[in-house]
C-alpha cells in the first residue's frame, strides 16, 4: 500500500549517508511552492497563534466558491493570481485555504477575496471572515526557504514587537448630539476665563510690569470677586504667550542669535520681550496671564416670558468692580411678576440667604462675564445700560428673555 511504501522510504532514508541527506535537501530547496505572506495584522496579533496563517506557510489546497485546487499550482502564484481576478469578475469571493507548516501541521483560513491595491492591477488578497483586520498574500518561495521562515517564527515575532507602532487617527463626533445628551443644562458652561495683560509701568509703554506682578493682580482679582460674593472657584493659572509687532525699544529685553543662553535668563520673568524674523521686522511677545475659573454650582437657565400687561420685568442688574453683572434686587409682593413666575425671585433669594451675588453669565446665550484686563489696568467688561437696554427691548417686543445664572 501506498503508506507502506512511504514507511519503507523513511525507514531507509534514515540508514542512508549523510550525501543522500544534503543531496535530498538540495532537491526539496530547489522545489518552488506557493507560500503566504502576512500583510495586515489582526487586531489581536492572533497571526502568531498556531491556528492562523503566517508568513512561510505553503499552500496545499484553496477552495474558491464550490471549486477546489490543489497543489502544485500552475504557474505558481501568478497562476494563482488569474484565478483570483476571474473569481472576484464573477463575485465568488468566498475563499478556504489549507497551508502545511512543516511536514505533519497544518492550519485553515476562512476568507473573502479582496484587490490589494498596492500590489498593482489585478492582483488580490484574502482578508480574514473573523477578523477583517488580518489579511494574507501569496508569493511564490522555494520550499527550503519556507522551512527556514517558519523555524525563524520568534524571531520574526519579536521584530515585529519592535516594529509595529501605535496608530493613531482620527474618529468622527456627533457634537451636537452628544452635547444634547450628556449636559445637565442646555448650552451651560463648567468654566470661563480671564486675560490678565501686563501692565505698561510708562506712558510711552516702554517698560512692563513682570509676569510676577501679573500674576500677583490675577489672584487679586480673584480673590476679590469672592470676597464680594461671586460663586466662582479656581481651576487654573497659566502664562499665555500673544505676538505683536513692535519697536526694538520697547521689548523689555530681545533674544539675539548666539546668546540664546544668557538671553533665556532674561525673559524668564519678563512680560515683553522681542526678537526680529528673517525679514527685519521686530516682534514682540507679550507674556500674558490666564485664569480659568469655574462656578461654584452648575449654571442654570431662566426663561422669563413677558405677558402682554407687563410694565416691569420686576428685576434689576448691577455690576460688581470686578465686572460681574448680577441681580441686585427682585420685586416682592407680586406673585404674578414675570420674574417671580420664572423662578428667579426664589433663586435671588435662596443666593442671599448663601450671602453669595445671583451672576448673569449670560443673556439669550451671549456671554456677559468680563474677559480682559488691559495695559491700563481697565477690566473689560459689559456696561449695565446696554444690558438694561437690551432687557426692556425684550419686554417690548414681548419676547421671552432667557438668562444663564
């Protein structure tokens, strides 16, 4: 019988000198198979388990739809190639291969043909059914050559340990969307900021105070708008650096090529400092201070609707000398009063039983918090007429006003 025979064969080429083993293995080296090339990876690194196909693997049998072949194959892997084109033509994708590693284990894969466009014109791969991650190629090897790939599989692993990256990318965001679902109020805020400049110490505004100092008016400031009853916490302080053109006089100190050293020194405390580009041009940068803060509780809207006899909106707004526009008072005694039906009386009340101000941060969605600090020392901020003005339009245009607290 056939198996007989091949025990035989084995039995006696194990008695047989050693030439006949070179000489054998100089014939099975010369013997040209189709072998597998691993393209893509699977999301777990599965192609390095025994049940996948990996690099070496020679290719016994391929199933394409209904129709099986095996090996040898005709004209290798360009043979194979042709075969593949004409079944993807005709939407046969469904593809089972069957590879030998070594002499005695083999492995399937269950695939769906593919091109592999950077392999050229009509050429194609197989991308795994269970992981469309892991994709396989076919090239034609000897098979001495395929042994030696397939004995050399850690220290393929561990290269490819060492050369495989981490991707990155981008992913879409519904923004709107989950801005909608995920806050507890509608076009709130958890945190605003403030911009401190640096104060010009001369008229000319040669010279600037030091970020210290700016720093310094920044928790002033902060620190003053709590005392004054402003609900608000710090989340950060951080320099911020603003680029303006300017004269070589006026930077506190320049950075020079040559001296990049000594002249880092320099600017480590400096609000101004300048250098000239490759054009001449002086520039200036100005060392700016940032202070993030947060509301002490979560910001909430008010909707107040204005009914056709209203004279009032039985409120009024004041501004602190930090520049926070809150409510001042609120008409008592009328409980139907546009401000007492919406809620705000309640809420005037329940921040001054706290001894903390009702900030308005914003009205119809602008925000009416301060934002600036400038050379001068001015805070920028909005006036309180204009706000007032811009309430009593609302009222006479019977328009609801909607303000953040």
């Amino acid at each position: 019988m056939p198996m007989e025979r091949s025990n035989s064969s084995s039995g006696s080429s194990s008695n047989s000198s050693p030439s006949a083993a070179v000489s054998r293995r100089m014939r099975g080296s010369s013997a040209s198979v189709v072998s597998i090339q691993c393209l893509k990876g699977s999301s777990k690194g599965d192609e390095w388990t025994g049940g996948m196909l990996q690099t070496g693997d020679i290719v016994e049998e391929l199933q394409l739809g209904t129709t099986i072949h095996k090996a040898p194959f005709k004209n290798g892997g360009a043979g194979l190639q042709k075969l593949f084109h004409h079944a993807y033509k005709i939407n046969s994708t469904s593809v089972h291969v069957r590879v030998r590693r070594g002499s005695d284990k083999f492995a399937e894969l269950q695939a769906c043909l593919v091109p592999n466009q950077a392999a050229g014109r009509k050429q194609y791969m197989l991308r795994s059914i269970d992981d469309p991650n892991y994709a396989v190629g076919f090239t034609d090897r000897f098979e001495e050559e395929c042994l030696d790939l397939q004995v050399s599989r850690t220290a393929r692993m561990m290269d490819a340990l060492r050369a495989t990256p981490i991707q990155n990318g981008f992913v879409s965001y519904q923004w709107p969307r989950r801005a909608a679902e995920t806050a507890g109020v509608p076009n709130s805020r958890t945190s605003y900021s403030m911009l401190f400049l640096p104060i010009a110490t001369h008229k000319s505004t040669i010279g600037y105070s030091d970020i210290d100092d700016t720093i310094a008016r920044a928790n002033t400031w902060l620190g003053a708008s709590q005392a004054s009853g402003v609900p608000i916490v710090l989340i950060n302080i951080q320099t911020e650096s603003l680029l303006t053109k300017i004269s070589g006089e006026m930077a506190s100190c320049s950075v020079q090529t040559g001296s990049l050293v000594s002249d880092l020194s320099n600017i480590a405390n400096a609000s101004l400092y300048g250098f000239e580009d490759y054009h001449g041009v002086d520039i200036g940068v100005v060392r700016a201070v940032r202070l993030w803060f947060s509301p002490l509780t979560a910001e909430f809207p008010i909707e107040i609707k204005i009914k056709d006899n209203d004279t009032k909106l039985g409120f009024s707004i004041s501004r602190t000398h930090e520049g926070f526009i809150y409510i001042s008072s609120v008409l008592e005694g009328d409980e139907y009063a546009s401000s007492a039906q919406s809620g705000l009386g309640d809420l005037f009340m329940e921040a001054s039983r706290r001894k903390k101000l009702l900030v308005v941060s914003k009205i119809s969605h602008q925000k009416v918090l301060p934002w600036m600090v400038s050379p001068t020392g001015a805070i920028r901020c909005y006036d309180t007429v204009s706000v007032s003005q811009k309430l009593s339009l609302h009222r006479h245009a019977k328009m609801p006003i909607l303000i953040h607290v």
